[in-house]
C-alpha cells in the first residue's frame, strides 16, 4: 500500500521549517507521523485511539 502523506493542519503553512506530515497507514494499522524534512528516516505510527489524544493534548496545549 503507498501512504499518501499530508501536512498537519497544525504545522505553521507551506514555509514552516518544524512541519509534520501524517499519513494513514495500511488498514487497520494506524495513523503515520514523521517529520517532513526527512520523509525517509521512518515515522511514528499511532492507534487511531492514540491520534485523537495527542490531537487532544496538543488543543489543550494550545489553548493555555
């Protein structure tokens, strides 16, 4: 399966230097997070459960 990969809504626009690319991974295999300047040094996958808290957590993080 090829993972299309995506920039994070969180990241800071097409410019930013520090973007975050996730890609959702064969199924039931989760979501793919890796950095977007070193697409090929690996990534970090996350349950979908595991997504939605880190979404959570950096929202709280956000608001304070």
């Amino acid at each position: 399966m090829i993972v299309r990969w995506r920039k994070s809504s969180y990241t800071g626009g097409a410019n930013d230097n520090q973007c975050v690319e996730l890609g959702r991974l064969a199924p039931g295999a989760g979501i793919g997070v890796r950095d977007s300047k070193d697409p090929g040094g690996g990534h970090l996958t996350l349950s979908s459960v595991q997504f939605a808290r880190l979404i959570d957590q950096i929202k709280q993080d956000s608001a304070r």
